[in-house]
C-alpha cells in the first residue's frame, strides 16, 4: 500500500479471486475464556498477554462466527478485571 494508492485500488490489484471484501469502521474480536498468560511493561506502557478462545469476529455491525472456534493469543494495554491468571500472572 502506497499513500498515492487509494485502499479500494490496493484491494482491486491483490483479490485475484474477487473475493468480496468489505470496508469497516471497526472490527472487534469475539472471544470467551480470556486468561492471563503475561504481564509486563515496555517503556511506560503496560502490557497484558491473554489466551482465549475466537468464536466471531464483528465487523461494523455485522458478526461473523468463527466455526470451530480456535485458541488465540491476544494484547492489551490493561487487564480485564476478574480474570484467573496462569503461572503467577
């Protein structure tokens, strides 16, 4: 992807299957049984490692079951409040 290159021609010259795409505001992952593997900080910022398990992704407004659910691994910059940790986490 190029600044001079618009996202829709970027999209135009790699889908060499016309896959459908779709353009989204927003995409958030749906996930159960998040744990805390991992905590740690880099600089001043903090940073969390979770395993869970995907079971959709939400697009805009639209949510796309994953099926069969798989095991992700995830970061965020806080903890999720209430969570088990693993291996002193």
């Amino acid at each position: 992807m190029q600044a001079s290159l618009p996202p829709q021609a970027a999209v135009a010259i790699t889908n060499r299957k016309q896959v459908g795409c779709v353009y989204a505001d927003r995409i958030d992952y749906v996930v159960t049984s998040p744990v805390v593997i991992a905590e740690a900080r880099f600089g001043r910022l903090p940073f969390v490692a979770y395993r869970a398990t995907l079971t959709g992704v939400r697009v805009g407004g639209n949510l796309r079951p994953i099926e069969p659910a798989i095991s992700i691994f995830l970061a965020r910059p806080d903890r999720i409040e209430g969570l088990a940790g693993l291996g002193g986490a």
